[in-house]
C-alpha cells in the first residue's frame, strides 16, 4: 500500500460531491481514484471533479483491484447490504451516518468488518471538530462544577418533500434517523456515558407516517438527564447545551461548523462572567486523514463500533418510545 489510501465512492449524492470527495482531494494522504452511479451520472461528475474512473454499478467499485477503500454515501437502508459487501470484497470502509436501521444490522456489519480484516467507521465528522475536545476539558477542570443535563438540537426546515428520500420510510427516512443521530451521538460523547431510558415524542407526516420531529428524554445511572430535539420542520438550530451545578457551556455550532468557514465557538457561563473561544478546522478532511491515517497503520478508528453499536441501541429505543408511547429501557 502506498502513502496515500485510494478511495472508491459508492453513488454521486450530493454529500460526496459537495463535501466528501472534495475533502479526500484536500486529505495529505488520500486519493480518489473512482466514482459509481446506477443512473449514469459516473462519468459526468467524474469529470467534474477531475476523477479518474466512473463506473455505472457499486460492483465495479468493489472489483477494481486499484481501490483501497470506499466512501459509502447510499440511502440509509443500503448501508448494512453494501457495507458487508465491501467488507467481503477486502475493502476498507468510510460508512456515512447512520451506520444503519437497527443494532443488530450493526452487529452483522462488524461480524463482516471482522472477518474480512478490514478498517471501518461511520462517518460523524462533526466529532473531529476540536471545539468538542475544548468542552470536554472545561468538564474536567470543573469549569461548571458537576454535569446535570445535556441540551441539544439539529433541525432544519426541510422543503420539496414529495421527492426527498428523508421522507420515506422504506428508504430510512424520519428526522431521528437523519440529524438526531448527531444529537444523540454528541450526548453521549460530551457527557461519557451511555444512557439507561428514553422517552420520545414526535410529530409525524400525515401521508408518510414518518417523524419530521422529535423530542427524547434520556435518563442516565449517574442521576443526568438530557433533552434532544430533531427536525425537518423548524428553522435551522445546529446547537448543544451542557447545565452544571456552577455554570453552563454552550456550543452554538455544534454538528455543522463547516458551513460557517469551519469556526467553532465554545461559549463558558459561570454567572459572574462569560467568556467566548473560537476553533477552526477542516471537519471533513480531518474525518477522511482519520481514517485513511488509521487503513494505513492498521488500527482502529477513534470512532468505533462500540460508539456506532451504542448510538443506534439508543436510536432503537427512541423508536420504540414513539410507537409505544412509554419509556423505554436502552
């Protein structure tokens, strides 16, 4: 293997050509070597982005000798078929969020990854942002004394929804599954605990069925609690909240920084002063050197399949609360 990891996509959605392909093109040690598309759109974005090979099938992505490694952007419910299918064929695995439908699709996926000793992670790449390494040391330092309860929203108001996949259920749409999976992840990141319940309430689509919103209440062993809130129907919040018995910190541009030239604010109120820290970084080139860091040295990622198979036991939970209408145990 080479110094640089040559990466394979799987699809041409939007995210890999806005985001992600651009970002392996910035990486110091990854390449784009293929793109692939079941409508025939390969070749057209290939030359736009300047990509050596296009291909009309996923399984040419896979067969091709001179790939290392795919970017796998698929609707949700494709991602346990063609992340097993990549692992079966050797390939290393960049797998966008969420990992899957359920925990035990994850579980299938890793018996895969495992067997065929292949590098895996799901792609939050809000995680490699360092305003969140930032608030886990004020935590520490005791900056807002001992942790009660964590806050978070990602919403936005989703437009044209009769052709939008976020809307179909078959497809692994919901709001929950889309942008709560990152409120849900830095809830258990920030706070270094798994939660133990979830109570969830949500406003569904009339004709699709499928939560446009959600509100969870977590309840954590240590006595925490946590409030997260996703949407397709309000206006853009992209936010997280962590309350202590001295103060409160609060990330304002918690899972999409990069939309804001990639600055991240950290914002410590302790009641008799308020102080502000800005970070910057490449969140998506940062993603794509972890990982391609991580194929080249043969270890695994910081993201890991226990943080992948936790998030979506919670995930799973949150679900059941909604067509249950009780608490569910995680």
């Amino acid at each position: 293997m080479s110094d640089k990891i040559r990466w394979g996509v799987l699809s041409t959605a939007g995210i890999a050509q806005h985001e992600v392909i651009p970002a392996m093109k910035r990486a110091d040690n990854a390449e784009v070597v293929a793109i692939s598309s079941l409508s025939g759109r390969a070749q057209e974005v290939a030359e736009q982005l300047d990509i050596e090979k296009a291909y009309d099938s996923y399984h040419e992505v896979l067969d091709d000798p001179d790939i290392d490694a795919v970017y796998i952007p698929l609707p949700n419910h494709l991602h346990k078929e063609w992340a097993i299918r990549a692992a079966n064929k050797k390939k290393h695995i960049l797998l966008e969020k969420p990992i899957a439908l359920t925990s035990q699709d994850v579980h299938e996926i890793k018996q895969a990854v495992i067997e065929n000793g292949v590098i895996f992670m799901e792609a939050f790449m809000y995680y490699f942002h360092p305003q969140h390494h930032r608030v886990k040391e004020l935590i520490k330092e005791g900056a807002i004394g001992e942790v009660k309860q964590f806050e978070a929203s990602f919403t936005f108001h989703l437009n044209d929804r009769d052709s939008n996949i976020r809307m179909d259920r078959t497809l692994g749409g919901g709001s929950l599954y889309d942008v709560g999976c990152y409120t849900i992840h830095a809830m258990r990141h920030i706070l270094d605990e798994e939660p133990i319940t979830v109570k969830t309430e949500a406003i569904k689509d009339e004709k699709t069925g499928i939560d446009t919103t959600t509100v969870s209440y977590f309840t954590f062993a240590s006595g925490k609690t946590a409030v997260v809130t996703s949407s397709f129907d309000q206006f853009g919040r992209d936010n997280y909240h962590v309350y202590g018995t001295d103060g409160h910190i609060h990330v304002p541009r918690a899972f999409r920084p990069d939309t804001r030239g990639g600055e991240g604010l950290v914002v410590l109120d302790q009641g008799f002063k308020t102080s502000t820290e800005s970070f910057h970084n490449d969140l998506y080139r940062d993603e794509v050197e972890h990982i391609s860091y991580s194929i080249l040295n043969d270890q695994e990622p910081l993201l890991t399949f226990k943080h992948s198979y936790n998030n979506m036991k919670a995930i799973d939970a949150a679900l059941r609360s909604i067509e249950t209408g009780e608490t569910e145990e995680i």
